[in-house]
C-alpha cells in the first residue's frame, strides 16, 4: 500500500516497508512513524540513523541482537541494551526502526 | 520447569559448516547461503564458512555489479563478524587456480590446503553445501 508524503506517493511492501529505498528522505520515516502512532524524537532519530550508516556499510538491515551491540559500541552501554532500544520502539527496534530507515525488513531474528 | 527453548542445553552446540563452491552472480547459491548463515547465527552454533571452486570468487575485493544489474551483496561478508561468525576458512589450491592470493579478499580469513580443509569437514556435525 503506497504512502502519500507532502504529495509525493511512495510504494510500500504488503508490511510497510518502503519498496525502493532510495526513495526515502526524513519525511517519510516520520510519516511512517505517525501512521503507527509514534512521534519521532532525537532518539529514535539516532537509532535510524545508526541503521542506515549500518545498511550503507554492510547492505543489511542488523538482526536485534546485532543492532544492540553495535549501538552500544557507537552510542554506549547506556542505549545498548533490549529495554533502552524496546522503549523507543516497542513494536521491536529492529523491525519497527528499520522500517522508519526506509530499509529492508532485518534477515532472520527480529 | 524448564521452558521448551531451554531443554537444550549448552552441551547440545553443533558443528556447523557451510561450503560455498559457486560464484557470487549467476545464480542464487552464493546470497542464499549468506543469508542463511545470517538467520542461523542466531542460534549460537558453532558455526563456519568454507570458499573452495568458484565460491572463492565471493570473497573477492572490488565487485562491481553495475553491468548485470544484481545488487553487490558482497559488503555483507564485512558484517559476519557482528554476527560473531568469525572462522572463515578459503581453500588455497582454489584460490591458486584462479590466479588469487588472500591479499585479494575482502574479509580475513584462513587459508588452507585442500587436505586440512577436507580433515576439517570430517570434524563436523552438520555440513550445508551451497
């Protein structure tokens, strides 16, 4: 089901996930974000950051487990744990800021 | 009681090898076997990559897909060690054949000859050959 942004229209997998990601620009993964009900804060942002720096290095979307480790080598321990990363995005840090990223559902465990 | 997810225990770690033989494009093989190893590595098995034939071809430095219209998938072999994947072993007498040396790989490996590696593969569990 495509998006609508500022007039602009984005197709989207059947779970959301922007289909080309190139497309994606802060817009979008803050319209994302709305449409599930969440406001993206400085946060979130630097998660979806983080993520995006991840994808254009390794060209994947990290597993959970290996999205936790890497931000708490980049961010500290402090945001690099499971209830830090769960709080920001509830519905799965992964899964849920990926999609937010304009990424690519993560390969295997989210 | 135990959860179902916990009745194995620590002592059940297998084991586990894939072998990569085919070059990275042209067909699925080279992606699906990353990407399996990727969703296994979750499992914390004790896991390793064997490059031996033309599956060398998928460590190798500076693909440019470009022409054949693939995505390079190869910068994901950078990320294994994220994923605490770090024994990747490269058949020397393959990479010999083609002209390379492990100075033309984009990852760190170990190099071995055909008959360590075929004494390691008997020392596993489970072999997956992609």
């Amino acid at each position: 089901m495509p998006i609508e942004v500022n007039g602009k229209s984005y197709e989207t997998d059947e779970e959301g996930y922007l289909a080309n990601l190139n497309e994606w620009n802060p817009e979008v993964g803050a319209a994302m974000a709305k449409a599930d009900g969440c406001d993206l804060t400085d946060s979130h942002w630097e998660v979806i950051n983080f993520l995006r720096e991840y994808y254009e290095e390794y060209q994947i979307a990290p597993a959970v487990r290996v999205l936790t480790k890497a931000i708490g080598k980049k961010l500290g321990e402090d945001k690099g744990n499971s209830k830090y990363l769960y709080e920001l995005f509830p519905y799965g840090p992964a899964k849920q800021a990926c999609k937010y990223a304009g990424l690519p559902k993560p390969t295997g465990c989210v | 009681m135990a959860e179902p997810w916990e009745e194995e225990g620590p002592g059940t770690v297998k084991k586990f090898m894939y072998v990569n033989r085919k070059a990275p494009y042209g067909t699925i093989y080279a992606l699906e076997s990353l990407e399996v190893v990727l969703i296994a590595a979750a499992f914390e098995q004790d896991v390793s990559l064997a490059f031996l034939d033309d599956g060398v071809y998928e460590l190798k430095k500076g693909q440019d897909t470009a022409g054949i219209g693939m995505k390079n998938f190869s910068p994901t072999y950078r990320a294994l060690e994220g994923y605490d994947i770090e024994k990747l072993y490269v058949e020397a007498e393959s990479l010999a054949e083609r002209g390379l040396t492990e100075a033309d790989l984009l990852v760190p490996v170990e190099v071995m000859s055909r008959e360590a590696l075929a004494k390691m593969m008997d020392e596993q569990d489970v072999i997956l050959s992609f």
